[in-house]
C-alpha cells in the first residue's frame, strides 16, 4: 500500500524506536482520517490515499522534523548531581590523615585508585543511559529478593569483618551493605511505576532490609536507603494520603523498636 511504504520511509529517519511506533500509528490514523475526507469528496480509494499522502509533504522533511521531536533528551540536572556527588567522594580522601593508621601518606595511591573507580563508574553510568529500565520493572521482586538474600548472608554468614562491619568474600567478589544499596533502590523504582502493593505491604518491603542494613551495621547506607526510597514514594503516584499513613506509620514502628 501507499501508506505502508511512505510510513516506512517517515519513520527509517527515527532513531528512538520507540519514537518510531508512535509517529507510524499516529501518521497512519491521520493519513487514513484523511483519505475518508477525500473519499466523500467523489475520489476512489487509490486516488484518496495518494490525495492524504501528498498533503503530508516529503516524507524525508517529515521523518527529520519527527526525530526531532522526539530525540531523547539528557537529563543535565541528574548528570549535574552525580558529579557532584563522585566529586564530593573525594573529601574523605583529602581529609583523612593515612599516617595515622598507616605510618605513611597514602593519599596519592587513594587519589589514584579513586580516580579509576570514578572512570568505571562513569563507563557504567553511560551504558546504563541508554538501557530502557521499564523492561526491567517485571523482574524489580527479583531483583530485591536477590538483594535480601545478599543480605541475610551478610547478618548471619559473614567471612570476614572490617571495622565492625560485615562482608561476604568470595574470590575478588566482596559483597557489603554498599553493594547491595543500587539493588534495593532499583527494585524500588519498578516497585514504584504502578500501585502494585498495599500501604502495609510497603512497610514490610520497606523495613525487612532496613533491619538488616542496620544489624549489618552500616547505618549510612541504611539513611541513603531510607532516603532516597522516601523521595521516590512522594513523587510516585500513591495518593498523599496513603503516603501520609505509611510514613506516619515507619516513623512510629521505628520509634517504638529503639
């Protein structure tokens, strides 16, 4: 048909494919709204179709205006934010005094093995960019359970201890509170994309691993945790009142526990 092969050619000048799904159904419902017009005018089938084409202008210009429009955008205020924040992962290094536990000033050799976390970290945070997370969101209970069993080894199976502090050593894997935070938070973010789950059943979820996280002990990453899960529970789409009761609710159950 006409139309399939204009469509064809609007939507091979689309990157996102995404994008090019929703330009195809949108221009192809335009072009057959069109064609009906032109039909009840006295024009054949053929006719009215090459009739609503023509009225679309080039399918080059089209394409082109279309990827545009929907080019992806980045998100500098994010981006702005995590360098701040690898640049802030610097200040302890500056700050601490090595000598004292050392015997030597091993700020250097910190700075230089800071700077390549930073450039791995960088290189993930690029390839993760461009990876569509609403795929992801089937597997976010997979995911936590994954990261409740990290930490039920942490509490009760532990290999070795640093600075009272829990971990799990196999080979170069060293699994810590740390390591386990990213996958809380995604399994929190698919949690979050629809109101899957009852205020009780986001305090259950909420508070298991913070138990954990805190008998581990490791109480920043049990605050990064608790934070960042609040943040994203306000800007979800659960109404202010069940936000209201279920923060109402963690606060008491935390308070009465201490």
């Amino acid at each position: 048909m006409q139309s399939e092969r204009f469509l064809s050619k609007v939507t091979a000048y689309i990157r996102s494919k995404e994008a090019q799904t929703h330009v195809y159904d949108e221009l192809k419902q335009h072009i057959e709204y069109s064609k009906e017009a032109w039909v009840k005018k006295g024009y054949t089938s053929d006719e009215a179709e090459r009739k609503a084409i023509e009225e679309m202008g080039s399918p080059s210009e089209l394409g082109k205006s279309m990827d545009k429009i929907h080019r992806p955008k980045n998100d500098w205020l994010l981006i702005s934010l995590v360098a701040v924040l690898l640049g802030a992962s610097f200040i302890p290094i500056l700050t601490f005094d090595s000598t004292i536990r050392f015997g030597v000033d091993m700020t250097d050799y910190f700075i230089r093995n800071k700077w390549l976390h930073l450039l791995c970290a960088a290189i993930i945070i690029t390839v993760l960019m461009y990876i569509d997370y609403r795929k992801m969101e089937r597997f976010s209970l997979a995911v936590y359970l994954g990261a409740l069993i990290m930490l039920i080894i942490l509490n009760y199976f532990p290999n070795a201890m640093v600075n009272g502090q829990s971990y799990f050593t196999v080979g170069p894997l060293h699994i810590q509170a740390w390591t386990v935070l990213p996958l809380l938070l995604i399994a929190w973010t698919g949690f979050f994309t629809k109101e899957k789950f009852k205020s009780w059943q986001l305090i259950f979820l909420f508070v298991l691993p913070l138990w954990f996280i805190l008998s581990s002990p490791n109480l920043m990453v049990a605050l990064i945790y608790a934070g960042i899960v609040t943040v994203l529970f306000y800007i979800s789409d659960y109404s202010l009142k069940a936000k209201i009761v279920t923060t109402i609710t963690v606060i008491g159950s935390m308070a009465s526990a201490m």
